[in-house]
C-alpha cells in the first residue's frame, strides 16, 4: 500500500490553466462626486498623483455690499472628471474630497470623449455659457459650422434668442450656449 505522499507521487499532476489574463482597460473618462467646495483643491491633488484630471471652470462676477470680484468657479459643482483605466481608482478614492465615482444604478459610468471634447469647446467661450436645467428630451442637433462645431445637444428657445444645451447625462447635468439658429442642424 501506498503513502499518501506516494499515491500523489503516483498521479500525473493537470497544470491549473490560469484565465485568460486581464487585458488593461484603455483609458476613459469617468466623473468624480466631490466633496462641498473641493474641485480645485482635489484636481490639484490628482494631477500631483499622475491622474488625468479635468476641472471646466468659468468665469463668474460675484458682487458683494462693498465691491465686485472675477471669480472662476467650477462649471459643474461638486464634480470633477478623469481619465483612467481604473487600476488606480482606490489611489483616485482615496483623494481628499474625492466622495466616490458617478455611477448610473449600481454601474460605474464612462463618460464619451466626445461629450468631454464639447465640454471643453464650451468652456472655451465662457461669455455665451449658462448653466441649465438637467434636459434629456427635446430636439437633438449639431452645429455645423462656427467655433461650436461638431457640438451636439438639444435646442432651448429664450425668448428672441435660441439655445443649444449640452446635457452630460452621467452626472446630470445640463449647460447651454447661444447659437445662431443657421448654425444648426437637426440629427
């Protein structure tokens, strides 16, 4: 009769096929919960830590009894996007002022580039910007000429004036822009 360590000696040993390996993630976008007033202060720190980070910011006239100041203030309050693969998410977690990432139910949400790209073409023409309602239904068009070209969203009108909003739909937010009405076209 056989040990125990012999019996085993005695069977052909099946290599454990590992799983597939765990090919990286590329990059994407994603959009940060912040605490109360820390935009600036947790954008600062991730890019300390190598993290692409994007904070919109615009500039607003806050009027006090005694003067009037320029401030820039975050475009969306209390977010804060970034870039990642997600490896890094507890390092990104772990930032001060950094609440948790923006998840739609209980999956986290990427964020299209190209919704970033038009966030980015907006802030860059921050006396046609004004923050808006959270819109997702209405008609849907593109400019298609301009320095907005390219952006999508949907068509807002106040009074004489027409609006396109640009809705980024995993925070819930909404921002509009005057546009010249012959600059746009439905989808």
């Amino acid at each position: 009769m056989l040990s125990a360590d012999e019996e085993d000696n005695n069977y052909e040993k099946t290599p454990i096929s590992s799983p597939n390996p765990i090919v990286p993630l590329s990059p994407r976008w994603y959009a940060l919960y912040l605490r109360s007033r820390y935009e600036k202060r947790a954008h600062q720190l991730l890019l300390g830590k190598g993290v692409e980070s994007f904070l919109p910011l615009i500039e607003e006239v806050h009027t006090w009894s005694d003067r009037k100041k320029v401030v820039e203030e975050p475009l969306f309050r209390g977010y804060l996007f970034v870039r990642t693969d997600l490896k890094n998410r507890i390092s990104i977690l772990e930032t001060d002022g950094v609440v948790h990432f923006v998840c739609v139910g209980p999956k986290l949400t990427a964020i299209p580039d190209e919704q970033i790209n038009w966030v980015r073409i907006l802030v860059g023409h921050p006396d046609r910007i004004v923050r808006e309602d959270y819109m997702s239904e209405g008609q849907r068009v593109r400019v298609k000429a301009g320095p907005m070209m390219g952006v999508q969203g949907y068509v807002l009108k106040v009074k004489s004036s027409t609006r396109v909003v640009v809705s980024l739909d995993a925070i819930a937010r909404s921002v509009s822009m005057d546009i010249d009405p012959e600059l746009i076209e439905q989808l």
